[in-house]
C-alpha cells in the first residue's frame, strides 16, 4: 500500500468507499474509490469530514462547515461555486447552471466542469441534471447519483 503526503481516511458509506484527503488546512477531496490505496492516517480535519459526512449518510446533515479548498480554472470555480448554492434535496440542471454563472450557452461546459469537481457530495455536483428531468453524467455512475438525490429528497424535511 503506498503512503501519501497529506492525510487520508476512507469511509465506507451506503455507496461505497469515499476516499477524504486533507492538509493541514483544508479538505482536498472527497471521492469515491473501487478500493482503498493508501494507509490511512488522520488529523483532525478529514477526521471532522469524515463525522459530516456519516451523519450526511444518516440523513442528520444538510450542510457542511468544513474549510475545503477546489484547484481549477476560474470557469470551474465559479461552477462549482454555484454548485453549492443548489439547496438540499433540490436538482436543478446544468442550463440552470450556465444562467447562474452569466453564461447561459455554457452547460456542455458546466457539464465538464462537474465532471471535474474533486469534492464530491460536500460541492453537490450530484444535484445537477439535464434539462429534461433525465440523469446524465456522473462520473461515479448514475446509480450513486440517483441514490444521493433519493437520499437527500426522502431527508429534506426532516
């Protein structure tokens, strides 16, 4: 097993292993792994994430207070930013995300600028849809995708 320089813990949630990378400062991502790849080794932020994200799964938590930081072109962050903003439980599709960011015959872009997002589930790249109400792209496959919505839509009001 190799080792990595930052910290890494893994999580086996209801959907698989999610693999949370941090620094000293920040989380650096959240992804969804086939198999664990390095030793674990914590501190005490991927260990907060890791907490966040099991009472995400448990349907206790509709929010993350967690210092992440994102490292892509300024197009990328201003998507991911407006990510964010999509309100638990709600989809919204990636045509809603191009006239959000001012750039409304950009969502083939906003498309592959979630492809792109390294934070998986805390910037909400799974509540973006097509404009026609159908799933499309999730690069940890539609079936993560429709359960986190489900998850999510079953837990908004509770």
């Amino acid at each position: 097993m190799k080792e990595n320089l930052n910290y890494i813990l893994y999580l086996d949630s209801p959907i698989g292993i999610i693999e949370i990378e941090a620094d000293n400062k920040y989380i650096l991502s959240v992804n969804f792994v086939k198999q664990i790849r390095f030793k674990e080794k914590h501190n005490e932020l991927n260990l907060k994430c890791k907490r966040q994200l099991e009472e995400y799964f448990d349907g206790n938590r509709k929010e993350f207070f967690i210092p992440i930081k994102t490292q892509g072109t300024k197009f990328q962050e201003k998507v991911w930013n407006a990510l964010r903003t999509i309100n638990y439980g709600e989809v919204c599709s990636y045509g809603d995300i191009a006239k959000e960011i001012n750039n409304k015959k950009a969502y083939r872009a906003v498309g592959n600028a979630n492809n792109k997002n390294n934070i998986s589930i805390i910037i909400p790249c799974h509540r973006v849809i097509g404009s026609n109400g159908k799933l499309v792209g999730y690069g940890s496959g539609l079936w993560r995708k429709q359960w986190l919505i489900d998850h999510e839509r079953k837990n908004k009001d509770e």
